[in-house]
C-alpha cells in the first residue's frame, strides 16, 4: 500500500507544528515571570522593527 505523499507533508507539518508548540509551553512554563514580562512588552517594538525592515 503506497503512502501519498501529500499526505506525508500533511503529517510532517502537524507533527512540527506540535513539537513546536509543546516546545514553547515548556520554554514559558520554565521561565522566571519577569522575563515573560518584559518578552511580551517588546513585542511590538520588535514587530515593528521588523516591519519596517521589510519596507525598504
């Protein structure tokens, strides 16, 4: 029984997609409440940053 391949892509990213996600909430759960603090207020400066970069 051949396997289709878009089905292996569809697999693949899920799988990525999961282990990234349980990656992060690890990350955040490890991480001292300030640090997530101070993450979370600079992101908007970075998004912007980012965008304007993206401008030129």
């Amino acid at each position: 029984m051949p396997l289709d391949p878009s089905l292996v892509v569809i697999v693949v990213v899920c799988t990525a997609i999961v282990c990234a996600t349980v990656v992060c909430v690890v990350a955040l759960l490890r991480a001292d409440r300030a640090d997530i603090t101070a993450v979370v207020r600079a992101l908007p400066e970075l998004a912007a940053t980012l965008g304007q970069r993206r401008r030129r």
